[in-house]
C-alpha cells in the first residue's frame, strides 16, 4: 500500500484518477445500497369508474352495488343485465333466458341497500325492461 501512495506522489495524474475512480466507486456502493435497502410496499389502488349516466354521487354508489350483486348471483351472472341508477331510480335493461332470470334481478335491484357513513342507500323505485327469451 505504501508502495501505491509513493508512486501516486510521483505521478499526480495517477492520484487524481485513483481518487475519481474511489469516488465513482463510493457512489455506486451507496446506489446499490439505497436501492437494495428499500423497504417493499403494498398499496391499495382503487379504480374507480365514473358512469356518466350517475346523477350522483349516491346513485353512482347504490348503481355499482347493484351491478355487483347481478354480477355475483348465480342465476343472474351469465345474464345480460345492465342497471343504471338515476335519482335513486333502477332502470333494468337487458336480456334473459328465463323469467326467473328477470325477477331475481329485479328482486336484487330492490333489495340492495349501500350504507355509507352511518346512511342507507335504497332504491326508491326499479323499472324492469329486461326482455326474456331473447
């Protein structure tokens, strides 16, 4: 090691390189060390459709737990159903295979309430234009 330091005082080209190169080394060290010491996060991203035929912000809440029930159901999930919620009115629309189709999802329009905050959502009216055997 002497030896080193004795040849870079003879040569000052050589220590200004040694010392670029014992730097570019530290930042290195110090990027692979921050980058391998982060810690891993887990966020929760929601997405969140905005259904340009939602009055509201509750009929947009009441309107998408509908869908999801319709969609969940066993007997209504291969069906083509849409619902849309207008002042707390359900529009259903679509087609079934079978009237017992087109009234468990009216049943489900219905029954779905949403509570937010301590306040209950509930349809105050469903219109069922759902066609069977179609």
């Amino acid at each position: 090691m002497m030896l080193f330091f004795r040849q870079a005082k003879a040569r000052p080209d050589l220590r200004r390189k040694t010392v670029v190169l014992y730097g570019l080394l530290l930042v290195l060290s110090l990027a692979v060390y921050s980058g391998c010491n982060k810690k891993n996060r887990i966020g929760l991203d929601v997405d969140l459709y905005l259904y340009p035929e939602a009055a509201s912000g509750d009929d947009l809440l009441l309107q998408t737990a509908i869908r999801k029930q319709l969609f969940l159901n066993t007997v209504t999930q291969n069906s083509v159903i849409h619902a849309r919620v207008v002042d707390k009115i359900v529009f259903l629309t679509g087609s079934v295979g079978t009237q017992h189709e087109k009234d468990e999802a009216d049943r489900l329009a219905r029954e779905t309430t949403v509570t937010v905050n301590g306040v209950s959502l509930k349809s105050s009216e469903v219109r069922n234009s759902i066609s069977v055997g179609t």
